[in-house]
C-alpha cells in the first residue's frame, strides 16, 4: 500500500470508527464488548460482564427509549415559561447523591441544554453512558434552561446513568437576556445559565476545575487536566511544544484547538468588528499575534479554574449580547467566549484532541484525527468485540457532518 493510500485508508477508518460507535452509543448497543467499565452508586469502579450489563440495563435503556419517544410534541417552552429561577442546587440535596464529592476528583463537567432542544434526551445519555464506559471521574452537571413546572417534574424522572450525574434548572435566557437587549438567540441560554450556576449552585472548594463541554459530545477517553503529561504531540502554535503539557491554574485554561474559526475576532480582517465589541475594554488591545494563539481558534471543551470561571462569567454574558449586534451567526457565543476570557488575561493552550469534530478540520494538525492506522483491526468487522486505537481522542464533537450522518439528522 502506498503512503497516500494508507493516509487514506486511516482517514476513511477513523471516520468511520466515530460513526460506528455514535451510532452504537445512540441506540444504546455498546454494552456488546467483552467487558465495560462502569460505577457504583457509591462512586466506586467496577466491571461487569457483558451478560450482567445487559440485564442490569435493559429495564433503565427500555426507559431511556420510551421517554425519547414521549419528547416528540414537547412544545417551544423556551419562549414561554416562568421568568423565575427553578433551581436544583446541590447543596439542597442529599450528600449520599453526589459521591463525586468525596472521591478525590478535581473537575466538574457542565453542559448547558434548553428544555425543549431537540434530541436533548439523547445527547444527555451518550454523555453519561460514555463518560461511564471510559471510568471518568468528577461530577457532570446537565444546566437546563426553560423548563415548565411539569417539565421540571418529568426530567428529574429521567434516569441517570453516570456515577455522579446532577441537574441545575435555570430560566430561558433565550429572548433578550438582560436589559437593553432585543434579540432572540437560544445559545444565550450557554453563557448565562452557566453563570446562573456558578453564583447559585456551583459547590465551593469541592473541584478546583471546571470543564464547559457541549452536549453532542462522546467520550473515548478521560477528560483530565494538570496531569503533568507532556501534550507536543498534539499542539501547533507559536510557542515551544515541548514545553506544553495540561497545566491548569489561575490564568492558564485549556481548550479544543478550533482552527475552524481562523482566529475569530482577533484575525486581521475582524480588527473593526474585535474594535466594536470590546470598544474600550481590555480584549481590545489584544495583538493579533496573542489573539490567535491564545484566545481566537479555541473551542470546547474549555477547561479553567473555578475562580477563572467566576472571574470571566460576567463578561461572557454581555459580549454575547454585543457580539450578536455585529454577528447572525450561531456561533456567535464562541466567538464572545473568546473575547471575554480575553478581556481578563485566561490563556488558553489549544490542543487538538480533546473534542476533535471533523475530519476536514486536520489540516495542519489542528485536530487530532490520525489515531487509526492502517493495521488496526476493522470495527465494523465483529459487532461483539469493541476496537479502539491506542491513542484515541479524549472526546468527539458531534457538532459537524461525518459522511451522511449529523448529530439530528439519520440517513
């Protein structure tokens, strides 16, 4: 085989692995391979047979697929509910259901969803289920914004499938989320249910890390941060690699290489838009130079300290605002994350594998798509044996097309 043939052959395998297990994950099939990590009630790993998996699961999944089917009429309750908070802050609930704080681990995952998003159920299931499969540890905190009081009441029925699984209710930020604005947006609901949980509800001094990812993610691996690995093979910037590790502290984060965005508001052809949004504020006085490396092209899953989290929140919220008077776009709110983490001087490392989302998006390594070689084993090959290459990504990002496949749409 020659080498543009085996380059080749490993870029159609690893698009084709992530859509055969999404597709595994989503009909709720993995429990096939020889032996999966799970977690006890308690917090503590352990492994079941295929046999014991499948019996202990089959009434909870048979549940999971009665209540997909039941979500189908769910009405636009993001426009019309309550404007009062309806929260499930953790310290109100018993301590025995969150063992996660008792069990070492230092980071709390958080995704934000609106009640009535399409797919939600789904989305939350693939998260739990492969957060379990690959034994990540630390709480995960679905924020759900726009819930009707019966619709509050049938989610915390839903069943949880990771260790540690919790859910915080916020408003609908979607229309006009604070005064002054006149905009209807529903990804308002990211940055201004996360700060509704950070002020509310965010348990203090229990994880020193949290980690903002999307809800279209899946897990291959543990998402981890400041454990001192060296991670040159999978940074491009300006800077040495081989100094590059996972460190996580005060004013250092880090994020999902997303060259997608070609830098953002900080590419040269966006200097009056960067000079709009943050007219007088520090992130305008960000060179093109930083702003490229470490705040422009960066992506989720972004990982910071608490107290950064807390830090930058606020101006998360109201760029989002300003940027959508210079921006229709729906990623607007990528956009306004990056400028408001760098209005307060967060640097972020961009790393290529920790939520890779196509395979388009490799060029210049930006994200980490050459795990499979050509002499792995073919996944589609034996449905009861689970392949996985050595050195796979933390995490896929199911916000793009693979083939004939998106994250709301089947062939």
């Amino acid at each position: 085989m020659t080498p543009s043939r085996r380059r080749s052959f490993s870029l159609k395998a690893a698009v084709g692995l992530v859509i055969v297990v999404f597709v595994a994950v989503s009909n709720y099939y993995g429990f096939a391979s020889s032996r999966i990590q799970a977690s006890s009630s308690t917090g503590i790993p352990y492994e079941m047979t295929v046999l014991e998996a499948q019996a202990q699961s089959q009434k909870l999944l048979q549940e999971v697929r009665d209540l997909l089917r039941g979500t189908s009429d769910t009405s636009n309750a993001s426009h019309t509910i309550r404007t009062d908070a309806m929260t499930q802050p953790a310290t109100h609930q018993p301590m025995s259901e969150f063992p996660a704080d008792h069990d070492g681990s230092n980071m709390h995952i958080v995704f934000s969803a609106s009640c009535d998003q399409r797919n939600r159920l789904l989305q939350q299931t693939v998260v739990q289920l492969t957060a379990s499969w690959v034994g990540q540890r630390g709480p995960i905190t679905q924020i759900l914004s726009g819930c009707s009081e019966s619709e509050r009441l049938r989610v915390m029925t839903e069943p949880k499938l990771y260790y540690d699984f919790r859910r915080h209710f916020t408003p609908s930020f979607a229309v006009n989320p604070e005064p002054g604005a006149n905009d209807t947006y529903a990804p308002y609901n990211k940055p201004f249910g996360l700060r509704h949980f950070l002020q509310t509800a965010f348990p203090r001094g229990q994880h020193e890390l949290i980690a903002l990812i999307d809800g279209d993610f899946f897990f291959f691996r543990p998402l981890e941060a400041n454990t001192g690995r060296n991670m040159s093979k999978y940074y491009h910037g300006r800077r040495n690699a081989s100094t590059i590790d996972d460190t996580v502290v005060d004013g250092v984060a880090l994020a999902q290489d997303w060259n997608a965005l070609k830098g953002g508001f900080f590419a040269k052809d966006k200097a009056d838009v960067l000079k709009k949004v943050c007219d007088g504020l520090p992130c305008g006085n960000v060179s093109h130079e930083d702003g490229t490396e470490y705040y422009g092209s960066i992506g989720p899953p972004y990982i910071m300290t608490r107290r950064d989290a807390l830090r930058m929140v606020d101006d998360y919220c109201h760029l989002c605002v300003k940027t959508r008077e210079v921006s229709s776009e729906w990623i607007a709110e990528m956009f306004a994350y990056s400028v408001a983490v760098a209005n307060n001087d967060i640097k972020h490392t961009a790393l290529s594998h920790l939520g890779v989302s196509s395979p388009s998006f490799k060029d210049g390594g930006h994200e980490y798509w050459d795990f499979v070689v050509s002499t792995m084993a073919n996944p589609c090959e034996d449905n009861l044996q689970l392949v996985l290459p050595k050195d796979p990504p933390v995490a896929v990002h199911a916000c793009q097309w693979s083939g004939d496949f998106y994250k709301s749409e089947w062939p």
